[in-house]
C-alpha cells in the first residue's frame, strides 16, 4: 500500500514536470490544448496548473480565441520564478553570472581568480556567489541551482575532475560538484566547458536547428563538444572531443598530455602568442603587428586578433596556419560523427573571417568529400561567454529534465 502511495506520488510529479516543459515551450498555451497535448483529464490538468500558478512558476495571460463558449485563459511560463547561477572556468579567469530561465542575465562578471589550487580556487568561486546572492537580492530558495563549466576531463557519472592539463596538475579526480555543493548548498550540475558550449549553441545559439552538431572550442586549449540526435556524446565516461590531441607532428613540442606535437601544442592560444613572440624578432619591420611587438616588447592573442583579416601580414598569415590545422581536427569530427553544423568558438574564433576561411578549405581538403557538402561551418553566436551560458543551460537543463527537488518536492494539490 505504502508503495502505491509513493507510485501515485511519482507519477503525479512527473505530470507535473511534463505539463510544465509543454508550457515552457509554448509562447502562450491553454489548458484545454494542455490536456490534448498530454492525453490527461482536463480536471488533472486544472490541479497541475493550479499547483504550477501557486509556485509561480506559470502565469495566467489574458485571453485566448473563443470557439463560441467561454474564452480559454492562456498560460505563460514566469522566466523570473527561479534563477541559476552560472560559472566558467579556466586557469586564471572565472565567469560567473546568474539568470533567469529564460537565460537573461542579471549578473555576468569575470574574476581573475587562481585556480591552481582547486580547493582554494573553488573556495574563492563560492565566497563570489554568495556575494553575488546578497547583491541580487534574491530569495535563497529562488535560486534552483548552478552549473559549472570546467575544462578538462569530467567523469559524467561522478562529476568528478578527472584531469586538466589547463587548470594544472592539482587538478587530479577533483571531486568540484561535491566540494562546491557542500560549501554553497545549492545544486551544483558540472560539464566539460565544450561540452556546455555546445549545448548552450544548440538550446538557444545558431545550432538550434541542428540536432546533430559540433561546437569546437579554441582556447586555452582545443576541443569539441559533440550534440548527436540532440543530446551531448558522452562516450564511455564521458571524455569525447579531444581533438586538441590529435598529433600533427610527432617531432612537435610537448604538450600538456605528455606526448609530442599535438594539435593543441602547437595551435592553441598559448602556442600562437608564443610563436608569434619568437616569430615577430625577425620580421619585416613594416608589419603592423611588429610595430605592436616593437612598441610594447610583446604581444597578446587581442592583439593577433585585430590585425587577423589584414590580408598578407604576419597575424593574418599565422592564423590562416592556424585554421588549416584546427581544420585537420574538424575534418576527424565530421569523419566520424557526420555532423550537419560546425560552430568555431572560443577566444581564437574572434579572428573570424581569415580563420573561417583556412579552416573551411582545410575540412574540404581533409575530409571525407560526401560529408563536407552537407555540412556547415560557422562562427559560433555566442563567442567568448559561450561556456558561461553553456553552465547556465546545463544547470536549467538538469533542473527541468531531471526535475530536481526544488521543482518536484513541494506539497501537491489534492485535485491532481
Ligand atoms: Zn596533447
């Protein structure tokens, strides 16, 4: 009998969820095409939405279009009845901001936190948020959870840091989601930052259309994250998308991974500036980078960036190597996931153009032919904040899909 109960209990919770996922994704919805839609009662669907309205989670709007007896009440979902916060971080720089489900920032602020250390990085992350919470002002209990991007290998069952050769050799089976969550309280969802920037492009970016698609994140590092028939590939433990380790050159520098001449060893942000460092010694003076290398005694990956499409000099040259390279990597992608949508993302996608370009001849030189005609290569929307949204749309993701406590533990109507 007390099974029953807690059946009975389930499975209204779980109406509950799928009624309000419906509604979220309609602009205005009524509960007559609710009860439709979902082949429950229409009294079941009274008590779902009365309960839904009570948490604030759906507001009544207006009134529908008549079919001759009363006008139905639309329902809308309130974007503003629970926020998420969201984190992206790297070695040296932290984004954190918080949103409303809808994903409309009310905070996005960047932190040089050091991250060396992850017990004293994450520390410092969550004294953040709780100022964060305190300036905004919000009920505690609004806020539904947070999702953090990391780079690195995330085991997908534990959450747990498996290795990041980008956050540095303490960062080894760094337990983050435990850690965070037992410091903030609040639920902690953590990704692989491709892997968040690649569901952030395809839940609200240019890859919405596009169920089967790449988001290459080019960084600190190289690497995809992977969305196939509209999920994220995981593989066996969740460690998909290296291609920053494909080797190019076996005699190349050694990389972060211990082997020689990978990809990301040798075109990733801190190998560009390196080179172009060592490079720019010996070139025409007449360059516009030079003169930046000649006036400050060094340069950064912003200013590469914006002399990147002056055609002919040295950062246009440096990163068309770059695109053609990177392009080898995209080209095993579409090889081996047949995508039918590439977005280039990242700090080096700011290059746009001369990169796009030297990319885009490279996947048609290196891949399979069939398989580069049905696909697109493009720049991806959301550029540098890309993994920050991503941990915003991994954390909604999980709290609506997997319907948390905060949506699923609250008193139920009777009528349901
Ligand atoms: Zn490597």
């Amino acid at each position: 009998m007390a099974n029953e109960v807690s059946n009975l209990q389930l499975v209204k919770k779980l109406n509950r969820i799928s009624v309000l996922n419906i509604i979220r994704k309609h602009n205005t919805i009524s509960r007559h095409q609710l009860a439709k839609l979902t082949g429950l009662t229409p009294a079941a669907i009274t008590g779902i939405v009365r309960d839904l309205v009570a948490l604030g989670y759906v507001i009544e709007k207006g009134v529908g279009k008549s079919n001759g007896g009363r006008p139905p009440v639309k329902l809308q979902f309130n974007p503003d009845s629970g926020y998420v916060l969201g984190a992206e971080i790297t070695r040296n720089k932290t984004t954190l901001g918080m949103v409303n489900l809808n994903v409309k920032p009310l905070f996005l602020r960047k932190y040089n936190i050091d991250m060396g250390d992850p017990y004293e990085g994450i520390s410092m992350l969550a004294q953040e948020v709780e100022k964060m919470i305190r300036e905004s002002g919000i009920d505690r209990e609004k806020i539904l959870g947070m999702g953090v991007a990391s780079p690195g290998l995330v085991d997908i069952t534990t959450r747990v840091v498996k290795h990041s050769p980008n956050l540095g050799k303490k960062w080894c089976d760094f337990p983050i989601k435990k850690r965070l969550q037992e410091i903030t309280g609040i639920n902690i969802f953590v990704e692989n930052n491709s892997n968040a920037a690649a569901l952030a492009e395809y839940s609200f970016g240019k890859g919405k259309d596009s169920k089967n698609m790449a988001y290459i994140n080019l960084g600190e590092g190289i690497s995809a994250g992977i969305i196939q028939n509209g999920s994220l590939a995981y593989g066996f433990k969740g460690y998909t998308g290296e291609i920053g380790h494909i080797v190019i050159n076996e005699d190349g520098p050694l990389c972060n991974c211990g082997n020689n001449g990978c990809l990301e060893s040798l075109y990733a942000v801190p190998a560009l500036v390196r080179k172009a460092n060592n490079e720019l010694a010996l070139y025409n003076q007449k360059d516009t980078l030079k003169a930046i290398w000649l006036e400050k005694g060094s340069v950064t990956i912003e200013d590469i960036i914006a002399n990147a499409n002056e055609v002919d000099s040295y950062a246009w040259k440096l990163i068309r190597q770059a695109g053609w390279h990177i392009g080898k990597g995209v080209a095993a992608i579409i090889n081996v996931f047949n995508p039918e949508a590439i977005f280039i993302g990242g700090i080096l996608a700011e290059a746009g153009q001369s990169l796009l370009d030297s990319l885009r001849e490279s996947v048609q030189k290196h891949a399979f032919p069939e398989l580069v005609r049905e696909v697109k290569i493009e720049i991806s929307s959301m550029r540098r904040d890309t993994g920050f949204y991503g941990a915003c749309a991994v954390a909604i993701k999980a709290l609506f899909e997997g319907g948390v406590d905060a949506l699923l533990d609250v008193e139920l109507s009777s009528s349901t």
